[in-house]
C-alpha cells in the first residue's frame, strides 16, 4: 500500500530526527562543541560561559561519580550495580547467619537509576544544544549571552520553564517511579513468604497475568472473573440509575410553577454536605442487625428475627442490591445539580419552537430535554462510571467486601477489584497480584473512557450549544 | 387582499405592576407585511407573543379568521414563529430541524424529504441537510429558522426580531431575502422590531408602539412624512420638534417667530409640537428670513452637511449638501408644507376604523 509506506517512513523519519539532530550538532560545531560531546560544559567554557560550563561539568562529575562508587543504602547498591541486581533482582540466598538480598530494594534502586540517568542524558543533551546555541550565537551576533543574561531569561521569556522544573521533577519522583515500580513487581512473585531480605524473589515474567485467567489451582482465575462482573454491573447501575434518577428529580424541582424550588434542592443537596463517611457508616448503623429499622421490622411483625442486608447477608445479593440502593441516596443529588445546570440553561424559545409545531410534553422530553442534558453531561457520566469502578469508600465502609464466599481468595461476595486489591496487598501481602490487578483496573479504566469519549458528541462537537 | 386575517380587539396584558400592553386595537390582512415598531419594552414582542399563543392576555379578543382564538393552544393556530435567537435545536442536522414539524405530525418520510428539499430550495440552502447546525453562519441559522416554520405552512408567519443577531451588511442582504421570501410564499408576515429602517424598508404596514400603546398604523410614507405625534416623529427618522403656538388657522408661531402652515383645527393660541425634517430646513443669508441663527457646529455626514444652528430658544438640526462657517449669521426659513403641527398630549389611538387601508 502506497499509503501504508509513506505512514512508515513518516515513523521512521519522525524517530531518527533527534539522532541526525544529534549527528548534525557534532559535525557543524565547533571544536568547543564537539569537546562537549566527551567533557560536558566544555563548549561553554570555549565561548567563555565559564559558569555555565562548570555547571554541566559538575552535573557530569556528579553522575560519573554516582554510577561508579555505587553508594549504598540498607546494605543495596545503586549506580551500576544496580543495573545488574535489576536483572538479577539479588543472588544471595538468606539463612539464619547471612540475611538475603533485598530484592525489593534492587528492584527499587534499578528504577531510581534509570530514571537519573535519563535525567542525566536529559542534561547531556541540553549542554550540547547550549555549546551550539553559543556557536549560532557568536555566528549571527558575534557574541554569547552571559550569564547574568540567561539566568534574567529563566526568570523572564523562559519563566515557565523555572516554574514548570519542580512540577515535572515531582511528578517523575512521585507519580512516574513508582508506577513503574508497581508495573515491575506484576512481573515478579513478590508475594508474602518472599519479603523483603528474608528470602530472594525473583522475575517471572506474565505467570501473574495468566494465573488470573488460566491458574492450574483454578483459585484466583474463579474468582477473578466474577469480582470482574461484579464490579461491572455495580458501575453500570450505581452510574446509570443515579444518573437517570438525578435528572427525573431535577426535572420534577424544576417544573415551572413548583413552589420552594430552593428548599427541595437544598434539602437534597444536603446529602453532600455532609461528608461520605459520615452519611455511609450512619446508613450502616440504620440498616444493620440492631439498628432502628431491623426493630421496627421484627416488630411489627415482617421479620421474625433480625437479617443482615449487608455484610452478613444471607444472601450476595441481598447485599449488593442494598449497596446500590444506599449508593442511589448518596449520589442522585450531584446527578440532580448537573441536570438541573443543563435544564435551566435550555432556552424557552427552543420549547416554544417545539410546541408551535406541535410537539407534546414527552415529545419535547424525549427530543429536546433528554438529548440536551445527556449532551452536557456526558463527560460526567464518563468520569462517574470510571469513578464508580474504582469506588472504595462505599463498599470498604458498608460491607468491607462481605459476605464471605466459599472458595473467594480473600474476596467476599460484594468486593470490587479496588477492594480486592487492598485486601491483596495490605492484608495478604501479595504484592505481585495486586499489581496486575492494578494494571487490568488501568486498563479496563482507560479504554472505557478513551472510547465513549471519543465518541461523544460533547468532544465532537465542541461548540454546540453555546 | 383586504380581508382581515387576524384581529386584535382591546388586549390588556400585564407582568405584575407592568403593564406590557394597554389596550390595542388592530387588524391584520392578508398577505400583508406587517412591523410592529418600537423601542425595547413598548409591548410590541408581547404583541407578537399573545398572536402566536404563547400568552395569555388578561383583557381583548384575538380573532383569526373572525373566529376567536384565545383558547387555541399555539401549535392549532395555523402559525409559525421564527426567534429572535433562531432556537434551533443544536442536537439535530439542519435537515432533521426543518423536518421536526412533519414528523411529529407523522407525515410519511418520503413526503418530507421532498418537502425539506424545497424550503431549502426556498431559502437558498440548497444541500445543507445534512450539516451540522453548529457550523453554519449567524445568517444560514436565520434560513434553517425560517425553513422550519414555512415547513408546517402556516398561515401567517411571526418573526421576533430576525435579524438582530447579524451584522449590519448581513442584515442588508436578509432584509432583501426576506422581502422575496415573502412575495414568494404569499403568506401573512407579521415582524418585530426596533429598527426603524428595518421597518421602512420591509414593511406593507408599520405599527409604531410605546408604553404598551399603539402610537401610529400607517404605511412607511405615511409615518415618515405625517408623524401622528412628537414620539413618532422622533422615533422615525432624526427630526426638529418644538414647543409652539398655534396663533390661528395656517399660522403657527415657533421659535417665537410666525411661520405659515397647512394645518387647521387647531384653535386659537393653543400649544402644539412642531415637527420639522433636518432636510426641510433652508439656510438663506440672515437678511432673507425673519428667524435668524448663529451656527455652532458643521459635521460632514458624507452625503449631507450636519449643520447646529442656534436660534432665539431652540437650536435647529439642518441636513444641507451646502456646508457653512461656524459663527455665521444666518436666516432659517421652513415652506409651509414641510411643517407638522401637532397636538401636545399623547395622541389617543381610536378603534380599529382608524387603522390604515393598505
């Protein structure tokens, strides 16, 4: 295909250009800048930036020297060595004289070394631009900046990059390590009799994910698929039936002619002011075998004993029904506001135009009102359900994943794959299924909402309904 | 032409203490063209509002076809109205909104895309169906509007301030689309607006509206060239409008000097407003007129000079192609013809027998 190749070579061209960038910058440069490639800041110090110059150097001596001393922290080494004891993830076996290898810690500092050494060659490359940049300068102008006139630049037409450095420095140390790292151990079997200096673990490449779907036990592999359902349904109905049952509320407050609309709406908006945990563990309390309503129904007579709706339900659906009942309470008003922001923004005359051409109340429901506020809304109803499949507090706080199912590996009958994954890593210590159950959620996560929103017409049609 | 399609008789409306209309009388024919002129919160949009069945009025009868209609919901009224903001729903492609009458009537598919077509045809958009309505212009909105509302075939069509949204070239080029559009279809417009030379250019017949109260029915000669009152007159078109005496019959007495007139029935001495064009007043040297002026300010308005004459107790507007020195001494002078004189209080507008023959 024709089209195919030009696609092709576009890549290829789009990837080799920091390398013939790269190539180029060596063969025009000056000797300062060629010296720069092998002794960083030293084209700087040709041109007479000798601050500059030093800088780079410093930068290159301190990483030279990082990677060959190998400094240790709790006995593991990071520089080089680090390189190899994250192939190896340690050698040493332990026993009662001689503690093992911390793989944990290997595995660790072998992230933390790659990620400064990208920083470095991050560095490299821009004291090789900035040797260039003199050179241009000295050709077009025939002088360098100094320094005192780069550093007023960082803090004028380049402010946002002084300002931006510590954001992006805190979200590599921060966000990006440890994802990498949490990525990492789903491809280990870190579990709880391999902690950390007591006994080697080791890379094991996808056994984890396949154990999820084809483990010969068959244990996490069953469970793994009905937790999977189960969250999904629990998305799909805690999202539509808040959302649908949000907008009939706030259609009925906002009925021209209701009286007091501004107390319905604050009564319900109550509902989140007060904080979740708060609402949830009362809800709980309300519900539960010795609250006020399992009295009134024993009685009056409709239960003969006290029955769990929640964590020990006879019943998993009971629970779960419960669950998503209670969950209605707790979220139909925020549905309610948005809607309400979309209806109150529909022009009358849209109305007017529609019953001139006589249109009826549930005709201009169903081709007006509906489509108006399902157009505006749809970016929450996104971020709802993908906030909903990862939803902790509500399920962690009523039922703690409860009631117990035989053969559940650890996961009960209303746990998500969030919960399950809490109880995994912090209760079982199996750090390496935690992790893949992390990497499927992202994943799950992520497509969902890469494809609705794609799809929807909110992002297609951007300026609609201005 | 000449039969009454649509009556107003003594409709009241009010919003809690305002009064949004006081009384108005009027009739409407067929095929006629017809502007409700005003400035903002006269009652003109309310007017249109109560015709198209979107208020209630609190007094009066709406009569279409000599039948009342008070109580027939808007979509039975055989009309259709065009907003002000267009009020297209963004949702649909401009096909399925013009369609959106038709298929709520349930008229077969086939029949409406052929009917869609048409009016697409009718308003110059042909093969727009299938866009998007957010991508057209403030103007190819206006069309899909319009589109939608003939679609139904209504009677009479009603349009609230159409244009107020477009830019001044657009607007030119509309007003002249409209006109056709009109003449083409053959149906009742009634149009709102606050324009005043929207209203002299499109319209058969002008109603001129303030306070909630017709001030003026006429054609556009009429009410440029005989304003009933001092409102109309300085609504319409830029004008002099003077205190004055009448002394007596053809003798009027503005600027404390007599100038001779055509009006009568005035009385004796009484007090009338004078209303005279800034292109009626003639400038001649100060010896050749009895009321004598000192120029103050001379602008150049391309086609005319705007010249501010200062006279005893009032200062003229002149439009003259002939420019003047500020600090001249000059004699204005007024043919009889060229002044109306009118009575002081707001004018009373009678019952419907008043209203002018088109």
């Amino acid at each position: 295909m024709e089209n195919n190749k030009t696609g092709i070579n576009r890549f290829l061209t789009k990837i080799s250009k920091p390398f013939v960038r790269f190539y180029n910058r060596f063969m025009d440069g000056s000797l300062g800048t060629k010296m720069s490639h092998f002794v960083m800041g030293s084209g700087n110090v040709y041109h007479g930036q000798i601050i500059k110059g030093l800088i780079y150097f410093i930068i290159q001596a301190g990483y030279a020297l990082f990677m060959i001393t190998c400094p240790e922290v709790n006995k593991t080494p990071l520089g080089y060595k680090a390189f190899i004891n994250l192939i190896t993830l340690g050698t040493q076996e332990g026993d009662i004289f001689t503690p093992a290898d911390n793989s944990m810690l290997m595995l660790l500092f072998g992230v933390v070394t790659i990620g400064i050494t990208l920083m470095y060659l991050f560095a490299y490359n821009s004291g090789i631009k900035s040797s260039y940049k003199a050179d241009q300068d000295i050709k077009n102008y025939g002088k360098v900046t100094s320094f005192k006139q780069d550093a007023k630049e960082m803090l004028g037409n380049r402010f946002y990059i002084t300002m931006l450095t510590p954001a992006a420095l805190g979200a590599v140390v921060f966000t990006l390590l440890p994802t990498i790292f949490m990525i990492l151990i789903a491809f280990t079997n870190y579990d709880k009799e391999r902690q950390a200096g007591l006994k080697l673990f080791d890379w094991v490449g996808f056994d984890n994910f396949t154990a999820f779907f084809t483990n010969p036990t068959g244990e996490i592999a069953a469970r793994f698929l009905p937790v999977l359902a189960w969250t999904l349904i629990w998305a799909f109905f805690a999202t539509f039936l808040n959302y649908y049952g949000g907008i009939l509320l706030a259609l009925l407050i906002n009925r021209k002619g209701l009286k007091g609309k501004k107390i319905f709406r604050a009564i319900f908006v109550l509902t989140i002011a007060i904080p979740q945990f708060v609402s949830l563990l009362a809800m709980r309390n309300l519900i539960g075998e010795y609250g006020p309503l399992q009295n009134f129904l024993v009685q009056t007579g409709i239960l003969s004993e006290p029955m769990s709706f929640l964590a020990n339900a006879p019943n998993v659906w009971t629970a779960r029904i419960t669950i998503i009942l209670i969950n209605l309470w707790v979220g139909i008003p925020y549905s309610m506001l948005l809607a309400s922001g979309a209806i109150m923004n529909i022009p009358e005359s849209l109305y007017e135009a529609a019953k001139i051409d006589g249109a009826r109340k549930f005709t201009i429901l169903r081709k007006i009102t509906m489509p108006y506020i399902v157009f505006i809304t749809t970016p929450y109803l996104i971020s709802s359900f993908v906030g909903n499949i990862t939803s902790f507090n509500i399920i962690y706080l009523l039922t703690s994943g409860n009631p117990k199912v035989t053969g559940g590996y650890i996961a009960g009958g209303t746990d998500l794959l969030v919960t399950w994954l809490y109880k995994l890593t912090i209760d079982e210590q199996q750090y390496n299924l935690g992790a893949v159950i992390g990497i499927l959620t992202f994943l799950i996560t992520s497509i969902v909402t890469l494809v609705t929103y794609r799809r929807s017409k909110s992002y297609k049609e951007e300026d609609a309904f201005q | 032409m000449g039969k009454k399609i649509i009556e107003l008789k003594n409709i009241y409306k009010k919003y809690g203490d305002f009064t949004a209309i006081d009384g108005i009388n009027l009739y409407i024919n067929e095929g006629e063209f017809l502007t409700l002129l005003g400035p903002s919160g006269c009652g003109k949009t309310t007017t249109l509002r109560v015709i198209g069945g979107f208020e209630q009025p609190d007094g009066g009868d709406v009569l279409f076809d000599g039948v009342r209609i008070n109580d027939v919901p808007a979509h039975k009224r055989m009309l259709n109205t065009v907003f002000q903001k267009y009020a297209l729903f963004t949702h649909l492609t401009v096909g399925q909104n013009i369609a959106f009458g038709p298929t709520i009537k349930k008229i077969n598919p086939e029949q409406i895309q052929k009917e869609v077509k048409n009016y697409l045809k009718i308003v110059n958009l042909e093969g727009y169906e299938d866009r998007d309505i957010s991508t057209l212009s403030g103007g190819q909105q206006q069309r899909v509007a319009i589109a939608r509302a003939l679609i139904n075939k209504p009677k009479v069509l009603l349009l609230d301030e159409p244009l107020g949204a477009l830019d001044l070239k657009l607007r030119k080029d509309m007003q002249d689309e409209l006109k056709t559009m009109h003449k083409d279809v053959g149906i009742t417009f009634i149009y709102v607006t606050h324009d005043q030379e929207e209203a002299l250019t499109l319209s058969d017949t002008i109603v001129v509206m303030n306070n909630g109260r017709i001030q003026q029915i006429g054609t556009p000669v009429d009410i440029y060239n005989e304003p009933n009152n001092a409102f109309v007159a300085y609504f319409i078109g830029e004008s002099n409008i003077i205190h004055s005496t009448m002394v007596k019959d053809k003798l009027v007495s503005i600027d404390n000097v007599d100038f001779e007139c055509v009006d009568t029935g005035f009385g004796q001495n009484a007090p009338v407003d004078v209303v005279v064009r800034p292109e009626d007043v003639v400038l001649v040297p100060a010896d050749k007129a009895k009321l004598k002026g000192k120029v103050t300010l001379v602008t150049f308005k391309g086609v005319h000079y705007e010249i501010w004459v200062e006279g005893p107790s009032f200062e003229w507007k002149v439009h003259s192609t002939i420019p003047q020195m500020v600090g001249d001494e000059l004699g204005v002078t007024v043919d009889p013809y060229n002044i109306h004189v009118m009575h002081q209080a707001p004018i009373e507008i009678k019952p419907v027998e008043t209203a002018v023959e088109v």
